[in-house]
C-alpha cells in the first residue's frame, strides 16, 4: 500500500472472507459495519465474500435486516447496507447447519444470498494465499 495523498493504494490481495459470528439480530449495533466494510474493500475491486453463520444467517431471511437498524439514526437499515455491499461486489454465503438450527432449510431467502458455505469452504479461503480473513 502507498501512504502517499491522493493515490490509490496499491492492493496485492486475492480477496477477502468476512465469518459473521457475533451478528446476531438481537444486537443490531453490530451489523452494518461488516457490510460497510464489505462494500469498502470490494470497491477496490478485490473480491469479497461473506460468510454467514450462527444466529447471522437470519439476517437473510426476507424483512428481517429491512427492519434493523445500528443506531437512533434510521436512515439505513441493516439491509441497505447489505445492498450496498452486495452491489459493489460481495457473494454472501451461509453455513447449512446455521440454517438448519434456525429454521431456514429451504425457506425463501432474500436475492443476495448466493448458497452454501460453511466453516470448511471460509477456512479454505482464509487459508489461501493471498486472501484475508475477518470475522465480525
């Protein structure tokens, strides 16, 4: 990366995997800054994909994050900045046992959701060189 004012910084990285762990929707205070932080790091055309799982995965059943909202100030909810960073690039996955555990195995989720992946397909991609590893 370059320090220098008003260049570009220079990204070597192949992508990023983002597990949502601690995104939990009874807690929404805590969920739009993985999205933000998807849409930041997908804008510098890095490939990005998130990982939902434990109590996330309701995040992609239809209504449920349209409803959130991080703080007082209610002019995105949780969805919208799921859109956003789902328009700059992000695949958003979800783990199958999380589903299941929570009553989503094959219910109707909502167009973001690009289909299964677990903790076995996340740890592969932060295991590959190249590509970083966060965990909200």
């Amino acid at each position: 990366m370059t320090d220098a004012p008003n260049e570009r910084p220079v990204m070597n990285w192949s992508g990023v995997a983002i597990q949502l762990w601690q995104c939990d929707p009874d807690d929404p205070v805590r969920l739009s800054t993985p999205f933000f932080n998807a849409a930041a790091v997908a804008a510098f055309d890095v490939p990005v994909e998130v990982y939902f799982t434990a109590r996330s995965v309701l995040l992609l059943k239809p209504g449920v994050a349209a409803t959130l909202y991080s703080g007082d100030q209610r002019e995105k909810s949780v969805y919208d900045y799921m859109q956003e960073a789902h328009a700059h690039g992000a695949v958003f996955y979800a783990c199958t046992d999380a589903m299941k555990v929570h009553g989503l195995s094959g219910e109707v989720l909502i167009p973001e959701y690009a289909g299964p992946g677990g903790a076995v397909r996340f740890m592969a991609r932060a295991l590959e060189p190249g590509w970083r590893a966060l965990v909200f």
